[in-house]
C-alpha cells in the first residue's frame, strides 16, 4: 500500500483509500470524529479550519494520521518557542465504524460518535464527547467535562476538575476524578463500577428494582441508597458496605468529602 501526505495551510477536503486506525494530534481548536457504520473502507479529511502552520496529513498501510508535527532541528526551534501553542485546526474526519480511533490534544474540543472498536482521548482542557459508540472507551482530561453516552461496553475517565457523565449499557466502568462531579446512569446492565473522587460527587443509576452491591468509603462524604443516607459502620470515617441477594450489579465509591449516591429507577 503507498504512502501519501498532505501539508494543509487551507481549508481542504481529502479522500484516503484506507483507515483502519485513525491517529488525530491537535492543540487548539475542535476535532469531530464521525465513525460511519455504512462506509467499510477509506475516510474523509475535512480541515474546515486552520491556522498559519500548516496541518500534516499522513495515510500509510492503512493508517491515517492528521496531526501538528515537529520535526528537525527548525521544529525542535519552533517547540522551545512556544510556538505550537498557536496551532489551531477545526477538523471534521469520517472514517469506518471499525476503525480504531486515538485523539490527543492540547485545548482542542473532541466530539467522536459511532466508533465500534476502541476509542481512546487525551486533552489538557478541551471538551470530550462520545456518542454511540460500542467496545472499549478510555478519556482523559483535566479541566474539560467528559461525556459518554448511548454506550455500549465499559469505559473509563479521568479528569481534575472537570465533570463526567456516562449514560448507556454499561459492562465496567472506573472514574477518577479530583474535584470534578461524577454520574454513571447505566440502562439495561448491571455495571461494575468503580469512582474516586476527592471533593466531587459520585452518582450512580441503575434500572429499577435492580439488587446492587455497594463498598463506599469517605472521610467525611455522606453515603445515599435510593434517598436515605446510610449508616457509616465505623466512627471516623464513613464506611458502608450494603449487600442485597441477587445483586450482580457491583459500586464501589472512594471519595474525601465528596457525597456517593446511589438510585435505581
């Protein structure tokens, strides 16, 4: 399979042959991933944005990479300047459904919706969104809010500040965050779920009438099962574990001061 790049200093539409791993490296700016369950081999770049360095597209063995790279001695330059906090792109890339999809970037909004077969993004600030999309997801960020919804599979997040939402047919799911609130609603599965949180919240929903298994563990937090607070078994600190037969649904929930509430319904 040939190798083709592209160096994008306008806006541009670009046609791939192949894609069965999308790699997307961006600082500022927005990136829209559009995994297409109709479309079974190629992608589509659209770089409806750009700013004065130019964006590099690369498509080899059936890898597509669009990213702001830094190589030789005059990136290196460009690097110890500072000068890659001014790269700036509004990228909008469709891909097939079963393309593997792997976003990094700086401040850069990432909005991914239908991938099947493993999504995974990183960002320092920017936004994360991922909308029906099946298998492994795994998010990062630290001051973005992540949001996850119509899922199905397990996913993780991670955050400091910023807040997460997962919604969906949840198998396991592991939260952390610092200060950010944390809510989980899983529909129609009984998750395992595992949050952590400092001062953040930590809800989570599941179907009604579902039986659950509940470890929490606070320093100061309250514990809420379907609105009543629970009783701490220990003096100092809060410690709850609530066990109702039948329960295949397993929340386990660590936080500082942060309030864990669980609902069903």
């Amino acid at each position: 399979m040939t190798t083709e790049s592209w160096s994008v200093a306008a806006p541009q539409t670009i046609e791939v042959g192949g894609a069965t791993t999308l790699t997307v490296r961006l600082t500022n700016g927005r990136a829209e991933i559009v995994a297409d369950p109709n479309r079974t081999s190629g992608a589509v770049v659209e770089v409806l944005e750009v700013s004065t360095r130019p964006l590099q597209v690369l498509a080899e063995h059936g890898n597509l990479r669009v990213a702001y790279d830094f190589p030789g001695l005059e990136g290196f330059v460009d690097r110890f300047r500072g000068l890659k906090d001014q790269d700036s792109a509004v990228v909008r890339i469709t891909v097939p459904a079963t393309s593997v999809v792997d976003v990094a970037t700086v401040g850069a909004e990432v909005v991914v919706t239908g991938a099947q077969s493993g999504v995974n993004v990183k960002t320092a600030g920017g936004a994360i969104t991922v909308t029906g999309t099946s298998g492994s997801v795994t998010t990062k960020s630290g001051t973005g809010a992540v949001t996850i919804a119509e899922h199905s599979g397990d996913a993780s997040a991670t955050t400091v500040s910023g807040a997460v939402s997962l919604v969906g047919a949840l198998g396991r799911v592991s939260v952390q965050t610092v200060s950010g609130a944390v809510d989980v609603t899983a529909v129609g599965t009984t998750p395992l779920v595992n949050a952590k949180t400092v001062s953040g919240a930590a809800a989570v929903q599941l179907d009604a009438g579902a039986p659950v298994n509940l470890r929490a563990r606070s320093v100061t937090g309250k514990v809420v099962i379907d609105g009543a607070q629970a009783t701490s078994s220990a003096q100092r600190t809060v410690v709850v574990d609530h066990a109702e037969p039948g329960a295949a649904a397993y929340i386990s929930t660590n936080t500082v001061s942060g309030t864990a509430t669980v609902t069903r319904g």
